[in-house]
C-alpha cells in the first residue's frame, strides 16, 4: 500500500515532531547534563565568590610580604652606633605601621626556628648538620605567612640532618 | 555516567581539565593550582606525598622523593635513557627482572606506581572540584612514545582507579584545542617547550584523523635551564660589583631563584626590569644590596643558546617528515617557556609563519584531553555549538545616549529587561529606538528598528514605569518589547538578522568603537553631568513648592539662589563647575528636605516626599522626541 495515501499514516507523522526516537533521547540526555553542569558550575563559583571575598588581597599582599621581609632584614642589620638615633627609631615605627596594616588584614607569620618540619608549612632549602635533633628547623631562611587560615607562603627553611654527615 | 577528565601526565608538571556545558574547563588542585608537580614523595615519617607538598621536602629527603618518573615509564633498565638518568637523579634506580623500579622509603616501586600516585591525587581533586566520582579519563602521552610507554601509562590509570578510555599524544590533544580538527588536510608543527624537557611534532591532519608524522626534540631541555641561567648572571655580576660569592649562600640563593623567575615573566612584558635585592648578604663592611637592571635584550642574550638548541630539532622533524617548513599550515605553541617573545620569535622566523595563540600553553594540552573525553562521552555535538552576539544592544535614553540592554559576547538565546520611565512631565508617549554597536551615542550606532509605545497615563516624569524586555532566541532573531506598567499597553518589534552583519562589519564597528572610546567617554560623562543637574533642578523645584512656607526662610533663600546659579550654568561647558554647583544645591536641598521631616514626622504623607528628594535622577530615562522639543520651549 501506497503510505502516502494512507490517511492514519499521514496523522501519525503529522502529530509527530520529525526526529528520530534516538535522536530525542540524545537531545534530551544532552540537555539534562548541560544543565547539571550549569547547576554544578553554579555552585562552585558561588563556592569561589565567597573565598574570592575573603582572600581578595592575596596577591597584593604577597608582593608587600618582601617589603616587610626587607624592612626586617635592614633592621636585623641595623648598626649597634645607630640603634638609639631618634631618625632611625623612625624608620623602625614605620616598619611597625606597615606590619600592622597587614596583620589587620589577617596576615599572621607561621613559626619555624626550632619547630619540626613540616611540609604544610614550610619549604626545605638545605640540610645541614648540626647539634639539634634530625627534622628540627635549624634556621628560616625566609619567613611563611598565613593570610587568616591559608597559607600564603611557605617558610623556606634549613632542616637539620643531626650532628655528623651521613651521605 | 560520570564525566570524562583529561589529563596531561608532565614530566615536571601535571594538567587536568573537564568539559563542562560543552566547553573545557580546568581543574584546580586541592591547593587551588592549575598545575601539580609530578614529584612523589614517602616523607622520614612514612607518609606519602604527592604535588606540591613532595617538592617542598625533596631537598632534605631527595633519596626518597620521587620526580621525572615520567622518563622511566615503560622503559627496560638497559635503555639508554634509564641509563642516563640514573646518573642524573639523587634516588635509586634499580633493576627488577627486566623491568626498571625507583626506591622510595623501604620498598621499591615501579614507574607506573608512582605515576598512579601522581593520578590517584588529580583524581581525588577532580572529585572534590565537580563534587561527583571520577573514574573514566584520557591520559596524553609524547607522540614519541612506543606501545610499551603507552600501555605502563594506561596501566598507571588503572592503579589509580581510572578507567583509561584513550590515550592520546600530546601535540594531538594541542592541535584538538585549537579545534583544528575541524580543519582539513594540513601539516601542523607542535612545539612543546616545558618546564624540564622540548618536543616538536610534525603531524598531518586528514579526514579528521592527526597522523604524527615525526617527532624530535631533547629530553633534557626546558624552563627550569632558563632560570639557571639568569641566576649565574646575577652572581657573577654581584661578585662583579660587590666582591662577594652568593653561590654558596642558601638564603641568598633563594632570593635570586624567586627574582630570577619573576624576571623572566616581566621581561615577557616590558623592555626593562631592575632586580632589587636589598640586604642580600653582608660582610665585615656592613650589609650588601643586589640592584641589577637588566633588558629583554640582555636576557635573551643570557638564554639565546638554549632557545637556538631547540632549532635543531625542529630541522630533524621537517626531515624526517619529508617537508619543509613552508608546508606547515599551523604552529601550535605548548608549555610555560613558549610565552617568552625571544622564543616565539624564533619559532615564527624558523616557519616563516605566526604560531597559534589564545589557549594557555601550560593547559592547552590538559584542554584538548578533556575535549577527546567529551568526544569520547558524547558530550562533544556540533549541534550545540553556542552562539554569541557579536556587538551590544541597547536602546536611545535621554541625551541621546545608547543605553545598552545586553552586552557584546553574550551567549544566546538570552533575555534582559529593564524598566525605564519617562523625561518629560505629562509625556503620554515614548520612542523606543533600538541600536545595535559600542558607541556611547545613538548616532553612531546601527539602528535595528524603532517603534512607539503610547498611551501612557499623564505623570510627572520619572514617574511612568515602562518595562523594556530584549529577548534573543538561539537563531538570533532579537524581540524588543515595552509595556506601560501602569496601562498595561505594550508595543513590541521582531528584528531577524540582528546578527546577520558580516564578520568584516562587526569588527569594524568594534574597532570604530575602540578608537573613539575615550573622547565617547567625555562626552557620555557631559551628558550624564547635565541630566542630573537637569533632575535635581526639577526634584528642588518639586520641594520647594512641595514644602511651601514650612522652610524657614533664610533656607529657602539659599536653595533658591543655588538652584539659580545651577541652571544658569548647566549648558555651559565648564563640567568641573556644574558638578560643583550641582553638589552645593544637593546639600542645600537636603537640609530643606530634613527640615521638612522633622516638621512633619508624624504625618505619614511627607515620608514619600523626602523620600523623593532623595531620588537619584533615572539612568537611563527614555526621550520622547516631542517632548523633548517641547521642554526646551518651556
């Protein structure tokens, strides 16, 4: 029989939309999953947005951190002659009012003389023999902070490898 | 079923990306990276370590921590790559029947062990990342690798939990990126030039299918020599200036590591950079700074050998293709070192052709793995292709100013609205003008259409609420509707082909827009400066006749006199001035509006009034052409 002329033929395909069964099962399943990615994307940029917020400074006070660390070192190496000169102590207050502003924003220094290793918190730079016990910091080559509970940087530091050479 | 993830198994570093509503996305590691170093560590506590954490301990546990693993997968203890690296590397590389193992802690471990590690962590991430399990990936490979490097690399996944559904060469997942697959018949170079080793590819793309035709390239090349090269300069140039040896101070040497990377990324930006490095050291004479000024020019003097060793490679890969570099189509440019000028200068002068850019070369082989999973996961359709639109829509506000609704780029089908009111008092009828383009000004932008919405209901201005609707349908065909909240009565407009303009002619208009934005800009700001004036002159008017004798005389003197000064000025010229003006008026205004407040606390009718005042002139308030005229009448 000619399908043309049939007339319950023509309605059916008529009151069909022209896609294949297969096709809509894929077109569908295909919609599902982009919108599951939109609701999981959703999610996590909500999840990014609110530390985005928290830890919206970072970066810039990652490259304040070595203006302080310097600030430190040049009192570090402050002359003894020098010490009680008025101008000097100065300088020294302006160091203070800039570790302030920092530690209001939530910096805080992460401890490593004398502390054990730990690869959370710091870098290994060298080992070096010395009195104090095995996996003890023996000195912090360069300090670590915390920004609240996140660690901005990891002190770099030399971990002792005990009294005698053992390579 | 779950997502497919793609995956770049570095030798240094490690990449992962996903597709995620039809577009690769990359994971983050649990630190928040996009890369991971592909360094295995079994800490002194027997604690195993992967990524980050296991760098940061491999100088004082270097026989235990594992890197460059990449180098020994699949490979038999007498290859003479093993062979070389067991020089090279501080941990043990031992033999194991045929096969090659390193030592970590107690236990010996083969390649593909350890690389699961490295995998096993990318999975956990990925996990935490698209908060569902992971358990189907494509891992790439160098297109240099043999069967037995493929299969240890499978094998790999499988330790880790991954079902490996594809592995695929690396400058193949490049070249899929860059959606070159979509391409027919061309020859495209793949320079890979990474943290610790170089590639290059010649592949040849047909029917869809990437043939890799050759490969070269040295193993032992990458970033990380760059560094070392700045950071011998600076010490000999210190010891030069100062006298002192920094070679052999950690502290300083950590200094001049971090400097020396820092450098190299400036110097991809700018001419000139100065290396400042106060209180470096100190001797007996007190303490030493490091000031180095140093210029693109110096630096690619300093790393100029290592860019020409790549050069070589890429002659022997031609060869061995049997082609010569005016053959290549396409040059795809991968790994971290490529964003140096000097090094892409090289690679266009040696193929005569501008590579590829746009995809981050550190990821842009993760992307295109993740691209082949979503193939794979038939998630990857061409009938999903999105569209955007190519330039802003908007409508014509008062001053003649294009106020636009939706933004270049946005993807459609997509629909914003926006309510709009009225300039004029009384105004019955608006105009809504639609324009397509960047300019600030109506006149310089396309006019798509315009139609009438009339039959508003008489009100002051600013009053009348007309909600203004852009719809986009994913064929492009742009409905602009607007209804008169308080009539109900709406007028709308069908505009196909709002995307129709040829490519030519949107980025003509881009560039038109580009070129005139600043002086656009100015004058968009005068507009602006002159509605408000024109605002708050209309809300004092509305006050003081509002207040009537409630304000004290003297106050009412002083707005007055203000509210004169204001409108004398506002069609001048002198912005600087009107804001001025405007901003003593506002102050003047408000002390009139508390007063009246506290005079009329108790009533509530007076709430709204103050309320009023208080009222910021509307953005973006549709003109009337008539009523516009007619204003200036008054």
């Amino acid at each position: 029989m000619d399908k043309k002329n049939d007339l319950n033929y023509i309605k059916k395909t008529k009151n069909k939309p022209n896609l294949k069964k297969d096709e809509l099962t894929e077109v569908k399943n295909l919609l599902l999953r982009v919108r599951a990615d939109f609701d999981n994307y959703r999610k996590r940029t909500q999840k990014e947005k609110e530390l985005f917020g928290e830890y919206l400074n970072t970066d810039l006070i990652l490259r304040i951190i070595p203006i302080l660390d310097n600030f430190k070192l040049a009192i570090k190496h402050l002359p003894n002659e020098l010490k009680d000169n008025d101008w000097v102590k100065g300088v020294w207050q302006i160091e203070k009012q800039l570790e302030q502003v920092l530690i209001d924003e939530g910096l805080s220094e992460i401890q490593s003389s004398g502390a054990k290793f730990d690869t959370d918190l710091h870098e290994a730079v060298e080992e070096v023999t010395s009195g104090t016990p095995p996996g003890i910091i023996t000195e912090e080559v360069m300090k670590g902070y915390k920004l609240k509970n996140k660690i901005i940087r990891h002190a770099k530091v030399k971990v002792s490898k005990g009294e005698k050479e053992n390579g | 079923m779950g997502k497919i993830i793609g995956i770049d198994l570095g030798t240094t570093n490690s990449a992962m990306a996903v597709m995620e509503g039809g577009e690769p996305t990359i994971i983050t590691n649990s630190e928040g990276g996009r890369t991971t170093p592909s360094i295995v560590a079994e800490s002194k506590s027997g604690e195993r370590l992967v990524g980050q954490a296991a760098k940061r301990q491999g100088v004082i546990n270097y026989e235990n921590t594992i890197f460059s693993v990449k180098r020994l997968i699949g490979r038999s203890f007498d290859d003479p790559e093993v062979q070389r690296d067991i020089k090279l590397v501080p941990y043990k590389i031992v033999k194991s029947g045929n096969h090659t193992k390193v030592k970590m802690g107690e236990k010996e471990y083969s390649p593909e062990e350890v690389s699961a590690s490295i995998l096993g962590k990318l999975k956990a991430d990925a996990e935490a990342f698209l908060g569902e399990k992971v358990t189907e990936a494509v891992i790439t490979v160098p297109a240099y690798f043999n069967d037995s490097q493929r299969q240890a690399t499978k094998d790999a996944g499988k330790i880790a939990g991954l079902e490996v559904k594809r592995i695929i060469n690396e400058p193949t997942a490049a070249a899929l990126a860059y959606g070159l697959d979509k391409k027919k018949d061309e020859k495209i170079a793949v320079y890979d030039l990474g943290g610790g080793t170089f590639d290059v590819s010649i592949l040849e793309l047909g029917d869809g299918v990437f043939e890799v035709k050759s490969t070269n390239g040295d193993t032992h090349l990458g970033g990380d020599d760059f560094d070392q090269h700045i950071i011998e300069w600076l010490i000999e140039e210190f010891k030069k200036d100062q006298g002192v040896d920094l070679s052999k101070d950690t502290a300083a040497l950590q200094r001049l590591k971090e400097e020396a990377e820092k450098t190299k990324i400036e110097l991809s930006s700018s001419k000139e950079t100065e290396i400042n490095i106060p209180f470096i050291t100190a001797d007996q004479t007190g303490p030493k700074h490091l000031n180095i000024k140093i210029t693109r020019a110096k630096l690619e003097d300093l790393v100029g050998e290592l860019v020409k060793k790549t050069i070589e490679p890429c002659e022997k890969a031609l060869k061995d293709a049997g082609l010569k570099a005016s053959d290549i189509n396409e040059i795809i440019l991968v790994g971290g070192m490529t964003r140096m000028p000097k090094v892409q200068e090289v690679v266009k002068e040696f193929f005569g052709k501008e590579p590829l850019k746009g995809v981050n070369p550190d990821e842009v082989v993760a992307i295109g793995a993740a691209i082949q999973g979503g193939v794979l996961g038939g998630e990857v359709k061409d009938v999903l292709l999105l569209d955007v639109t190519p330039l802003s829509l908007g409508i014509e506000t008062l001053g003649s100013v294009s106020t636009k609704l939706i933004e270049r780029n946005t993807t459609v089908p997509t629909s914003k609205t926006e309510v709009f009111s009225t300039a004029a008092d009384n105004q019955t009828s608006v105009e809504i003008h639609v324009l397509q383009g960047e300019r600030e000004f109506a006149t310089d932008n396309k006019t798509l259409g315009r139609f009438i919405l009339d039959g508003i209901p008489p009100a002051p201005r600013g009053i009348p609420q007309v909600e203004v609707t852009f719809d986009i349908d994913a064929n492009g065909i742009l409905n602009v509707s607007a209804k008169d909240k308080a009539s109900g009565k709406e007028q709308k407009i069908t505009i196909s082909g709002s995307s129709a303009l040829s490519d030519d002619e949107v980025e003509k208009m881009r560039q038109e827009a580009e070129k005139h934005a600043d002086e656009d800009k100015k004058k968009k700001e005068t507009v602006e400066t002159k509605n408000m004036a024109d605002s708050l002159i209309y809300t004092t008017e509305k006050t003081l006749k509002d207040a009537g004798d409630k304000v004290k005389e003297e106050d009412k003197k002083d707005v007055e006199t203000k509210l004169e000064e204001l409108k004398r000025i506002k069609d001048g010229d002198d912005m600087e001035a009107i804001k001025k003006s405007y901003q003593e008026l506002s102050e003047a205004v408000q002390k009139v509006g508390a007063a009246m407040y506290e005079e009329a606390s108790k009533s509530e009718g007076d709430d709204k009034k103050d309320d009023k005042k208080d009222d910021e002139p509307v953005e973006g308030e549709v003109v009337d052409e008539d009523k516009k005229d007619e204003k200036k009448k008054k």
